[in-house]
C-alpha cells in the first residue's frame, strides 16, 4: 500500500506523514504539495511529489502508483475550493487510486445561519462528491485546532483577559492537530473505516473553561471576556497571519465561533472507534502543547 498526503507542507499534512510513517514505513509513503520544496518530512525515504489543488494533470501525476490519498482541505482564500477539491477527486480516479480520505470539519447543520456556513457548505459539497464517486471513501470532520486558540489565549497573558464572542453555553470538542493527526492515519490505512464519517474532536468545553485550563497549564491569570462579532473580527486581524490573508478569512473565523455559541460544533467523538483508542483529554493536549512551545 502507498499512501499519499495533500498540502503536505501544512502542519496536519506533517504530522500525518509522520504516523503514516510509524505504521506503513516511509517508503510507501509520498508528500504532495503545491511547492514542494516547503515539505519538511519526518523521516527520510518519503518521496515528495508537485501536486496543486488548481492542475488535474499535476495531481493525476502525482497519484501515479497511489492506492490511498488522504486530502486535507483546501484552505479558504479567493479561489475556488469546491473545483479544487473536485480535481483531487478527479485526478485520484484517472490515475487508479482506489481509496480517498477528505479532511472536513464538524457540524450537526447549526452553523446554517452563521457566517461560516458558506464555508461549510463547501465541505459537504466536497463529501458529497466523494460519496458520489467511484472511490472509496472515509471523511474525518475535525474539530476546532487546540493550537490556534491555544495561542491566542496565552498571547492574551500581556492584557489579562482573552475576548471572545462565545457565552457560557457555546461549547465544541478541541484537538490537537497531533491527535487529529494520528486517528487519520489510522482511517488511512484501515478499510473497516470505508464510507463512513467521524468526528474527530475531544472533549466538549466552553471557552471560558478552555481559558481555565489554560490558565492552569499555563500559570497565567487571564480572564474570559465576551465582545460582540465585529469586535472579535477587529482583534483576529491584529494576528499577522490572520491580516495577511484579509478580513474575509476573520470574518470566516468569527463565523466558526458563531457556530461554537449556537452549538454547531457540540457533537459526540468518533476518535476512539478511528484512532483504536481514547482521545486525550484536552489538559494533557494543552501540557504537550507548552512543551512544544519550549522546545
């Protein structure tokens, strides 16, 4: 079996090189990215082929030899994502690969009336056309990254409070892109997974309890805050990497904590019928990810 990962330069694209690596070994393992020389691969021997979202022919020759692919979503921006999607699918059945695995994100159909519905309707357009193809099929539906909000909350230190436009009932499941990363993989390579769907999340908190653990972990002081949605659009563009990619995408990230306030992201875990065993809890993520930030 040769397994191929998308926007292998990405974090979670790593990250589940890495555990394909630890199951099926590296050399039936291959990275393919839009540039390929932005791949850092965790082991040697793992062949790194150019593949855009945007050319079918780049992608129907890098899936040369494939029998898997798992495709991580492509990110939001000024293209068009539903094409880009569907020519992985394409590509993937031109060149006789058997299985796809599409990286969605979780929702039970309350998101409907946010500001991220617009994205999220491209994901199920993407898991429709899957389904729908000749392939086989596994969509894992990620939960919110720990790591992003994570930051933001411990970057929040400076000011002592961490804002937000979620109340006290908004809750969602955090992961780790780590363990999002592991279950993956897991789906990857395991054909009992095929045409099913899993939520990919940990254990449901609301915001102003994800800032306690952090607090906790952290041995910081920072207070919860609640702002309005346009507020919360005026503090993500002070992120570099936020503002670099426009008001649209903080509008879109604003959307995704609409989504957490009106319980769209409340739903129950598949980790552990995915990954063979229990998700970490979201204190232990937390403590890995300080030791990452030391490192």
């Amino acid at each position: 079996m040769k397994v191929a990962v998308t926007a292998a330069s990405g974090g979670l694209g790593t990250s589940i090189l890495k555990y394909l690596v630890d199951e099926i070994g590296a050399d039936s393992v291959v990275a393919v990215a839009r540039s390929p020389d932005r791949v850092q691969t965790p082991a040697a021997g793992i062949e790194v082929r150019r593949g855009d979202y945007q050319s079918l022919e780049e992608l129907t020759t890098a899936f040369a030899g494939v029998d898997t692919v798992v495709m991580i979503s492509a990110p939001v921006g000024d293209w068009d994502r539903i094409a880009m999607h569907r020519n992985v699918i394409a590509a993937a059945g031109s060149a006789g690969v058997r299985k796809v695995l599409y990286t969605s994100v979780v929702g039970n159909g309350k998101e409907q009336d946010t500001w991220f519905w617009m994205t999220q309707q491209v994901n199920r357009q993407a898991e429709i056309d899957l389904a729908e193809s000749e392939l086989e099929w596994v969509v894992a539906r990620n939960g919110l990254y720990l790591e992003k909000d994570l930051a933001h909350i411990v970057h929040a230190k400076r000011v002592g409070v961490y804002r937000n436009i979620v109340g006290d009932d908004g809750k969602c499941g955090y992961i780790s892109v780590d363990e999002l990363a592991f279950a993956t993989a897991r789906l990857a390579i395991d054909d009992r997974a095929n045409g099913q769907v899993f939520n990919l999340v940990g254990e449901t908190l609301t915001q102003a309890r994800l800032v306690e653990l952090a607090n906790q972990v952290f041995d910081m002081d920072v207070r919860y805050e609640t702002i309005t949605d346009e507020q919360n659009i005026a503090e993500l563009m002070k992120d570099p990497k936020i503002a670099v990619r426009g008001e649209k995408v903080a509008k879109m990230l604003t959307g995704c904590f609409q989504a957490v306030r009106v319980g769209a992201f409340d739903v129950d875990s598949d980790f552990e019928r995915a990954a063979g065993r229990a998700v970490k809890p979201t204190l232990q993520m937390i403590r890995e990810q300080r030791e990452a930030m030391t490192e």
